[in-house]
C-alpha cells in the first residue's frame, strides 16, 4: 500500500479487529497499517497509563509515516485523557518537531499538561507560543485603526 492509500482497509479485515495490547504490540512490529488506528483506540479504552504509553512510543518510532501521524493523535489524546505523557513520548515528539507532523501533539502537550509537569523545551515552546500570539492579537487590534488613521491622511492631501 502506499500513503494515498492509507485509509484503504483489506476488504476481510475491520479496524477494531486488533483490541488487545498484544495484538496490538505485533501489529506495529509487522507494520499493519491499523496498528495506528488500535492505539488511538487504547487511549481512550484503557485506564492504564503504563500499558497505553510504551505503544503509542513505538507507533511514533513507526516507519510508516501513517502510523506515526496516528501516533501523534494518540499523544495528543493521552494529554488530554491522562494529563501526562512519558519521557520517551516527550522526547519523540521534540524530536518530530513542532512545525511537522508533531504540530497538533505539541499544541496539545502546550494546552493540556500544567507549566511545573513539562520539560525544559516544552516550557520554552510555550513561551515562544504565547510571545507570537500577543504578537498576533497587537498586530490585530492595531492594523484596523492604523489603516483608517492612513486613509485620513491620504484624504487630506
């Protein structure tokens, strides 16, 4: 299968045909395609932080670019289901970075986890966030009245 055909599912298999965390276990070493999807599925099925967390750090390790974005759904679900993530998931995530296919995870980690829980860059990331967004509502509250005050000056000569 290629990535366009990513949602495509073999016509005998369901996506909730992988449930358990062994099944789902070799389902990412095989690379099944709906790996992804099961752990998606765990996160929000299984109260357990120990047994949630190592397999959505293996489907962000997944070679299969697929995966892996689903792997940074389940991230950005386990921050708002547990309020915590591992340190193996925080440091995939920096690695994967914060402008690429870990955007929306990120975003969930700066959204959902307190300030005293995150680490370093975590921290630094949501200074940077907040910089741009007081920098984005000055540049808002400030570009309507700046325009108007230009055209009054236009007017006038």
């Amino acid at each position: 299968m290629t990535d366009h055909d990513a949602t495509r599912v073999e016509p005998d298999r369901q996506p909730d045909a992988i449930r358990t965390p062994a099944e789902i276990d070799a389902a990412l070493d095989r690379g099944d395609r709906l790996a992804g999807t099961a752990v998606i599925r765990m996160v929000f099925s299984c109260p357990d932080f120990a047994l949630v967390a190592p397999r959505v750090e293996r489907a962000l390790h997944a070679p299969d670019h697929y995966t892996r974005q689903l792997g940074c759904v389940a991230a950005g679900d386990m921050t708002r289901v547990f309020g915590r993530l591992s340190p193996g998931i925080y440091a995939r995530l920096r690695e994967l970075g914060p402008h690429r296919e870990a955007q929306d995870a990120v975003l969930d980690v700066l959204t959902f986890i307190p300030w005293a829980e995150l680490p370093p860059w975590f921290r630094w990331r949501r200074c940077v966030a907040e910089a741009q967004g007081l920098g984005q509502r000055l540049y808002y509250s400030c570009a309507e009245p700046i325009a108007s005050l230009l055209q009054r000056v236009r007017r006038r000569r």
